[in-house]
C-alpha cells in the first residue's frame, strides 16, 4: 500500500495514471471511509429540549443561615474514596487500611467509601447479595475517574492526579498520598453546619468557605454528599486477618456514600470569572425519605462537603460533620 | 512529558536536517529505506443488558498505532504513534490518551551496538528482566534509557540497560539497570564449532532503585523500605546429539510490594529442561519453581503494567475459544510446576498414519502451590512487614492450582478433507485464579474437531465445533465456528458460543459473532459484529472486570 | 489475524497481571506530524524505484537457531535464490497449518526452484522451549529461527502471524502477506517461479 513509489507518486502527480497498488490503495480507502462514516452516523445522541438542567434555588427562607464560629486553626484535610463492593474479596482489606489512616489522622482525614461497578452489582435471585449500595453518584464518579475499570480494591486520594490520568491509587498508595496532600498549605476553610429535625424530616445543611489566599481564574464547585455507618450486610472476603473467608455475612459497612445532595459534579462557589474575596455560604435542604432507595438511620449518617476545581478535579479542601450531634 | 517532546523533537530535528545531506552526499550504495506498519482496532457499542454489557458513553472506542522504521547501514530508528480514544473495552482505561510513547535511535558497529530511546530486550528467559510490547493485548513495559552491546570476542556478548520504564503516557517512578553475559561456547571456542555437543552459559543482573515513600503494615507502622533491590539470574544450555538440557536459577533480593503483600522475604526461582528430538518426535519436560519473584519498578503498583519479571505460566497456551476458557494466571508469589510435551508423527504409510500422514501432540501441566511454613517473627503467614514465610525448596505445597492433559491428533483423510481432534481434561482452580472465593475447583473436559474441506485449490470450508463439558461455574458450553475462505483474500465466519447448560435458565445465552475478511498482501481489513462474554481478571489482589459487550468492530491492520 | 483471534479467546490471559497529555497543545502536534510526512516523504523520494519493486532490505536484527547459534537476519541468504520468510507461533493454529501445507510440497519446491524456507518462531519464553519439540514432532526440515522478544518481528514491521516473506537473491524483500487461508502457499511458490524466471513480481 505505502509503497516508496506510490507515495512519490502521490506526492508528485497528485492525480496519476492508476498503479495497481494504488487501486487497491483507493479501494482500501474507500472501506475506511464508508464504514468510518456508518460508524459516526450511527454514534449520535439526539437531544430535545430542555437543553439544560436548572440549577436548584438556594432555599435560604426553610433553612435560615446561622452564625458560623471563627475558625482558629487552618489545616488541610484529605479525602480518600475508596471504590468497593459487596462481591469484591478483596476490598475488606482496603476497608481496613482506610480506616487505619483515619484513626491515625482523626479530624484531617474524611473517608467515603464508594459502591460502584461490577463487584457492587446486586443478585436478582440470591437475597444475600440484592442489598444495592450503589448510588447515582457515585456510578457516575467510578465511570468518570475509572476507578472499577483498572480494577477493585482501588482509590482516589483528594482526587488528584487526574489531569495526568494518574488518579487511581491502590490501597498501599493511600498513605503516601494522604501525608502529602495533608501536608499541603489549605488554600480555604471550609466548615459545616448541619440541623437535622426529626419532626420534619429535614435536614438544612450549611456549608461556609472561606478563602485563605486569593483564587483567580479557576471555577470551584462544592459537592455536598451524606454518607451512612453501619449499615450490616453480607460482604465477600478473602482476607482472614479480616473476618471469615469466603464471605462475612454481618460485615458492618462504613461511610457508605448514600448521595449526592447537590448533584454529581456540586454546584459552584467560585467562577473562573470572578476573584476570591468574602466567604461564601451556601445552604442545602434534604429529605431523608426518598434520598436513597434504602432506608437510611438519620443518626448514623454524616455530612461530608469538598470544595475542588472543576478543570483538574482536584479536591481543595473537604469537611466532615455528623446528622446528630 | 515535557522533556520526553523537547528530546524527541530535537532528535527529529536532527533526522529533517541530515537525512537529506545524507542522501545528496552519498549516490544511496548502502540503501537508507523507511518501512512501517499501522494497526486500527474499533468498537461500536450497543446495549446489552442481559448478558451484561453496559452503556458505553463515547459508544465508539478506538485503538490504533502507527509504526516507523528508518534503517541506513549501521544505524537505525523508528517511533510509534499511538491514540487510543478512548481505549477498548478491556484495555486499561489509562491509557486513554495519544502520543509517541516509543522511539529509539540504534547503531551499530563492529563490536559495539549502543540504543537510545525505548528499549525491548530480554535477559535469558525474562526471569529477571524482560521488557516487551504485545499491543493487541494492551500490554508495554518499555524501558526508557540506554542499552549497550558488546562482543569482545566471538561468541561472547555482553549487554548493559539503563532507563525507565513506560507507565501509560508517562513514566514508572523506578529507575532500573542491570547487565546480562552471554557466552556459546560453540562459537568462542573454533575446535567447537561443528562438535555435536554444544553448550551455553549466562548470566544476568538487575537493580532497581525507587525514592522511599510511606507504607504501612497492618499495625500503622511505618515500614523501613530498601530502596534499591538487586535480582541476579544463572542459567545453561547443553546439548549432546538430539538430547538437551538447560535451567535457569535466580534470585532476587528484598522486595516488599502490593503484590507479594509487603513481604521482606527473598525470592527465587528455577526452571529446568530437558528434552529429546529426532525427525518425527520431539518430547520436552519442563519443571519450575517460583517463589516471590514478581516484580514492578513501583511498589504500589498492582495493574498489569511496569513488570521488570517476565513469569509466564508452565502451560500450554491455547487457542481454540473454549479451550481458552480457563486460562491459567502465574502466581508470581508460589508456584511449583512441571510440563510435558510429546511430539510425534506416525509416518506415511502406516497403519496409523495413513496415506499422508497422521501428527499427534500430547500435553500435560501440573500446578500447584509451594509449601509456606510460618517465620518466628510472624504469627500470621504472610503478614505484611515480616519475612512472610520460608518455604522449604523442593517441597510441592498441597493447593493444586492446575492441571491440564490435552491431546490433539490431525489426519489428512484425502487431499480435499483434513480433520484436527482434540481433547482437553482440565482442573482449574477459579477460587485463587479468578478471586472467587468459595468456589470448587472447575473440573472441564473439552472436546474440538476442527475439519477442513478444500472445494478447489484456493476456496475451503472450515468447520470448527467445541463442546467444554463442567458441573461447576456456568456448566456446559458448545461452540460452533464455520469459516468460508477464498484464498488468498476473502474470510468469511459465522460463530456462536451457546452457554447451553447454565443451571440458570435464563442466562443461557448465545454468543454470535459474524465476521468479514478482506486480505490483500500485507494489508487487511475486517469487520465483525458480535458478542462477547465477560470476564474477570485478577492481578495481585486487584481483581477486575473486563464488561460483557455486543456491537461492531472494524479491525484494520498494514504493512508498509 | 491469528493475534487478533488470539485476542478475543484468550482475553483473560491477557489482561491479567493491569496522563492525558494535555501537555500537547495541538499545533505541536500537527507540527511533529507533518515533520514525519515531510521527512518520510523526503526519504522515499530519494530511494530508487528500480523494476524490482523491491519493499526493503533485510534488517540486521539478532536471532538464534534451534542450536542456540546467534544469527543476524541480515545475513539470511540462500546461495543468491529467493527464499522465504516465515513468522509463525506454536500457539498460532493457521500458522502451522500453513506451514504443514508447505511442508507437505516443500521437497517439489525445493527440487523444482532451489527455494528455502525460514520458519521464525515468536515464541516467547513461556513455548519458546516446545518449538523444537513441535518442529520435530512434526518433521519439518525448515531452517527454524527463534524471536523469543519479537525483534526480528518488530523490525520487518510484523503485526499479526501469520506474515510471510519472499526475498529475492539479494536480500531484498520483494513480496509479503499475512493471514493464511488453504491454498495460499500457490501464491507463494508462483512468486518464487516468477521470482527466478526473472518476471516482475505483480501483486
């Protein structure tokens, strides 16, 4: 096909004399391009209107702001998400080395471990394995960073690495990356505030940034996700150091993601347009009926808020705060 | 990555400004020439939800590279394009991305061989260092730096490495360097060199060497890490007449990683061979012994990239669909193993041969694990953080990972019809191979029949049926392919994999594919639509699903 | 093709053991394209379109025999007759078809135009070891070369066995094809005749 003489040719006499390998050369083209065309005419999404999704109104008015303290000290905290499953054997494991970390670090760690993908997959004819800890969310977040694709038990540490496609840290990773994103100077604060009316069923999360030094040029989005502790079901296992092998029946899960309180991808604090100055506080309101096709235990749960950009996906600075005090 | 374009770029600079000074200079007598090679691999997606094949958001994935070689005498380069957007169901999702990860400059000159840029090469049998591409199976571990040879006399080669190793669209964080002695006697010693005895001898050693970082054993200590790691290989080759021996012993030093759980325990390995060969048989034993040798230019690193080891399994490599079902997966931490291979050809005109002739081949591999007995600084086997375990060497542990027995006889029955029978026994162990635990051992038995008929000395039909016979895991399945060829251009089959004996009715499913070939020389295209099943892979305790998928793929591949 | 077959039974195998460059700004890359267009052009341009239609010369990579002898490919030869050049795998099933096809009329081939066959094997070093084995079970008497880390492979630009070669007296590389399907190696004999009736190879 790309013989010497054909490509002199081509490049002398664009229009020449039909060589016998360049008939074939043509006719080869030729496929290339009818099924490259069949293939991109049939890969189309056809959207109607809307066009685009409205964001939320801030409903201040059902959940009034209230005073935030000052914050004293400023310290960065990471997030480790830990991308796990029910049939994964392997993941107890990482479980564990997770919450190692968190014991280590108390309050600059926040943990959320992320059910998604294949190994969270739930069995239609087995009731053992139709508990669905899967969440909109956090199916989106596994597909985007790729988490369950290269493969589970696997992580991110504050998101970051992802421009360089380097997000995914295995389990041993997770401490090398956790000391030095703490060690990093907090560009914000970022604290939570949450009232939780059992009456009502509601829950008015606040959630202030305030920024250390000045941003420019970057859009910031604030994620604010609810996450559950023990919540018991079965779990497979392959580590004995853990629990029983080849399952744990009574696993007692924790930080389960439950949802995404302001959507996948958050709602922003900051646009590239704009400078940093004051903080800025924004306020959500949520029913625990219908968050989660489970039920959830209000009093097990707890709020996590991340503030990151939205071109590296690199999470800033993150908070921690439970339903009930 | 920056500093990988501005070298390259540079390079390239050099290649546009001398070349044509080159080629003005000289009237062309040694023939500078550039060939290549190109491959494209696309998939178009649908949805399939019952046999589990998901939304793909992009719903066309693309592989596809490119290769260029200039060759002038002595000196030689080439580079690979490469663009995955994004990558196939299947492939790592991080190397979604495109680029030119892979470029050398290579010269040659009497003695000497230097290359600079990517580099393959293998010492031995890979034991300790091999670095080699398989782009169809999404696999590059090249390493980034500098190899040297060196024949300071005949027969006689020495080779030195030194670089980094190729991690996606960047690079591993281990620096790695070793050198590796070749000797054949047969060529270094003249009186040598027709004799009938003929010998071989080798040695290798490699070092790698990684920045500290923090790890943790399972007691939140922090762990005291080598940062270098040496691994050193021997190895032989004799033969005498149609008889031949060889093995290969190395050993690496402590290597705590994700794979072998932090373990400070050394590691070590053995391969031995023997083998018989005269026109007509050819029989070959193999027996091997491993113990902790994986091992990766990144500690923490557990996907199927940056391996500086090559482990292949001890057993046969199949190719027939169902007959690759269970394939076995190395355990780079334990495994005793041995094969066998029997080669033979019943001659024309026998009873057994018939008119043309009869081939059989037979097949048998054993795995199983090495025994690990407890260290008295540890009260759990293989806790991280500890020497893990000692293992006494030749010891064979009780888990039996695999066996296999296959045999395989072809007849040609008349010029126009040829038959292909084979028959496989196998026990997979899918609990530790696939990471299903809980799981009984996969007894399967299989059956090919592979039949050719000739219509006219360039078209054939060739029918292909396999049944794959088990009680456990998804219980019996029957393939069928039939293939119409026109030789040497046309292709044209029709599949279908049916999961006939599921104990769950409604997954037993049919796998189709259709498939059309055009071939012309070194050029190819094809077009397959199809399903596949899934399939789950487990590399050192990450375990990872490769989905289920349904829809089109274009395949275009060329030789220029 | 036998690779791409590979690839759809033996996924598991493969995959076991498993950084946008957004660094690239898209001038540079049409820049470093079109330098590679501009240089391969350059070159081709400059190299003789001779009758012969040769493809390329024989590279210089090193491969051993089945005695463990190192061999350089560039100097493969057959007393100044064509020869062939075969890439084959133990684990590739049209591969050895093709060669047992040939092997069945090799004697006539050789009796009739002198030719030979290179059979190389790319193996690596998990059946490196049964190729042997394989090659005397089967009675072949081809020269057999082993490429267990595919550098012969990757420098005759090889993507898929079965890939087949036929060089002229020379050392030139007149004629190649992948994937075989029976009757193929009739092809493959003619080019050789036309070869040494000192014909134009037409494709």
């Amino acid at each position: 096909m790309f013989q010497p003489q054909t490509v002199s040719r081509l490049l002398l006499h664009p229009v020449s004399k039909a060589h016998s390998s360049m008939i074939k050369f043509d006719f080869l083209k030729s496929i290339i391009i009818a099924f490259t065309a069949t293939f991109i005419l049939a890969a189309c999404d056809k959207i109607d209107s809307p066009y685009s999704v409205p964001n939320e109104p801030k409903d201040t008015a059902a959940c009034p702001v209230p005073d935030f303290p000052a914050v004293t000290a400023h310290y960065k905290r990471a997030l480790v998400e830990d991308y796990t499953g029910h049939n994964c054997p392997n993941c107890p494991r990482a479980g564990l080395i997770a919450r190692d970390l968190k014991e280590q670090y108390k309050d600059s760690l926040v943990v959320i471990a992320v059910h998604a993908g294949f190994f969270a997959k739930t069995s239609v004819s087995d009731p053992v394995w139709a508990y669905d800890f899967r969440t909109p969310a956090g199916t989106d977040w596994d597909n985007f960073f790729k988490v369950g694709a290269v493969g589970n038990p696997n992580g991110l540490i504050s998101r970051k690495g992802y421009p360089d496609n380097q997000q995914v840290l295995s389990p041993s990773a997770w401490a090398n990356a956790v000391k030095n994103t703490i060690a990093e100077i907090p560009l914000m604060d970022l604290q939570l505030i949450t009232e939780y009316d059992a009456a009502d069923d509601k829950l008015c999360i606040h959630a202030k940034t305030t920024f250390l030094q000045a941003i420019t040029g970057r859009t910031l989005n604030i994620s604010i996700v609810i996450t559950e502790d023990s919540i018991v079901q079965a779990q497979k296992n392959s580590d004995p150091a853990v629990g029983a092998t080849p399952q744990i029946l009574d696993f007692v899960h924790m930080h389960v993601l439950r949802g995404a309180v302001n959507g996948t991808w958050g709602t922003p604090v900051l646009l590239k347009t704009e400078n940093s100055g004051d903080p800025v506080v924004t306020t959500f309101p949520m029913h625990f009926t219908g968050f989660n096709l489970n039920t959830m235990i209000p009093k097990n749960c707890r709020v996590v808020a991340f503030v990151y950009d939205v071109d590296t996906k690199e999470i800033l600075q993150v908070a921690e705060q439970d339903v009930v005090k | 990555m920056k500093t990988y374009f501005s070298t390259f770029t540079t390079l390239l600079a050099t290649f546009i400004i001398l070349i044509p000074a080159l080629l003005s200079a000289q009237n062309n007598p040694v023939g500078s020439q550039v060939n290549g090679n190109f491959q494209m691999d696309a998939q178009y997606y649908r949805v399939d939800s019952a046999i589990g094949a998901l939304p793909v958001p992009e719903k066309m994935q693309m592989n596809s590279w490119t290769n260029i070689t200039y060759s002038a005498g002595s000196f030689n380069a080439g580079l690979r394009y490469e663009t995955y957007l994004n990558p196939v169901n299947g492939y790592d999702p991080r190397y979604k991305g495109t680029g030119i990860p892979y470029w050398f400059v290579d010269y040659k000159t009497g003695q000497f061989q230097v290359t600079a840029g990517h580099i393959y090469d293998q010492f031995g049998s890979g034991t300790i260092f091999r670095t080699y591409e398989e782009h169809n199976l999404g696999y590059d571990n090249s390493l980034n730096g500098i190899r040297v040879k060196f024949s300071p006399l005949k027969g006689v080669e020495l080779k030195g490495i030194y670089g980094t190793q190729r991690y996606f669209w960047d690079k591993g964080p281990g620096i790695v360097r070793g050198g590796d002695a070749d000797i054949n006697f047969n060529d270094l010693i003249t009186s040598w060199a027709e004799s009938k005895f003929r010998f071989q001898l080798g040695g290798s050693f490699v070092s790698k060497y990684q920045a500290d970082e923090v790890i943790y054993n399972d007691k939140q200590e922090k762990l005291i890490l080598p940062l270098n790691v040496a691994s050193a290989a021997g190895r032989f080759n004799l033969s005498y007449g149609n008889f031949g021996l060889g093995g290969e012993y190395a050993q690496k030093m402590n290597d705590p990683n994700a794979m072998n759980n932090f373990i400070y325990k050394k590691g070590e390995s053995l391969l031995l061979t023997a083998s018989y060969n005269q026109k007509g048989l050819g029989i070959i034993v193999q027996a091997k012994r491993l113990d902790n040798m994986g091992c990766k230019s990144k500690r923490t690193e557990t996907g199927n990239v940056l391996d500086i080891a090559y482990l292949p399994a001890i057993t046969k490599q199949q190719s027939y669909t169902l007959a690759a079902f269970y394939p076995y997966a190395t355990q780079p931490s334990n495994e005793m193993g041995l094969e066998a291979q029997v080669n033979y050809k019943f001659a024309k005109n026998t009873l057994l041969g018939g008119k043309y002739g009869t081939d059989i081949a037979v097949n048998f591999s054993a795995i199983n694990s090495i025994v690990k007995e407890l260290v008295n600084d540890s009260a759990v086997l293989g806790a991280s953080g500890t020497l893990g375990y000692t293992s006494p060497f030749f010891k064979v542990g009780d888990t039996k990972y695999m066996r296999d027995f296959n045999i395989e006889i072809g007849h040609k029955f008349t010029k126009s019809f040829k038959l292909l029978f084979t028959y496989m026994f196998e026990d997979y162990n899918i609990e530790v191979i696939e990471g299903h635990p809980g799981e009984p051992m996969v007894h399967a038995d299989i059956f090919v029949a592979e039949m050719t008929y000739k219509l006219s000395p360039s078209k054939a039909l060739r029918l292909e049926t396999q049944a794959l016979l088990t009680k456990q895991d998804e219980g019996d399945w029957m393939m069928s392919l039939l293939e119409y060829t026109v030789a040497p251009k046309w292709f044209v089959s029709v599949a279908d994999q049916w999961n006939y004996g599921n104990q769950d009715t409604e997954r037993q499913f049919h796998y189709p594919l259709v498939a059309v070939a055009y071939n012309n020389d070194a050029n190819r295209i094809q077009l397959s639509y199809g399903k596949q099943r899934e399939g789950i892979v487990c590399v050192g305790g990450v375990c990872r699903n490769v989905p289920a998928s349904n829809g089109f793929t274009l395949t275009v591949t060329s030789s220029f | 093709m036998c690779l791409v077959w590979k690839l759809k039974s033996l996924k598991s195998i493969t995959l076991r053991n498993n950084f946008s460059p957004t660094l690239i700004k898209f001038k540079m890359k049409n820049i470093l394209i079109a330098a590679l267009l501009l240089f391969t052009g350059i070159t081709v341009l400059a190299q003789e379109t001779g009758a012969d239609k040769v493809l390329f010369k024989l590279p210089g990579v090193t491969v051993t025999d089945l005695k463990g002898t190192k061999i350089s490919t560039d100097k493969l030869f057959n007393e100044g007759k064509p020869f062939i050049i075969s890439f084959w795998a133990t684990w590739c099933k049209p591969c050895v078809k093709e060669l047992t096809a040939i092997a069945d009329v090799y004697e006539d081939w050789q009796t009739e135009t002198g030719v030979k066959v290179y059979a190389v094997s790319i193996d690596d070093s998990r059946s490196s070891a049964q190729v042997k084995t394989l090659v005397n079970g089967k009675g072949w008497t081809y020269d057999v070369l082993l490429d267990q880390n595919a550098d012969f492979k990757r420098a005759m630009n090889v993507n898929a066995v079965p890939h087949t070669f036929v060089v002229n007296g020379k050392g030139e590389i007149v004629w190649q094809h992948t994937s075989y399907s029976d009757g193929a190696e009739l092809d493959l004999i003619n080019v050789v005749r036309r070869l040494i009736a000192g014909e134009p190879v037409a494709h």
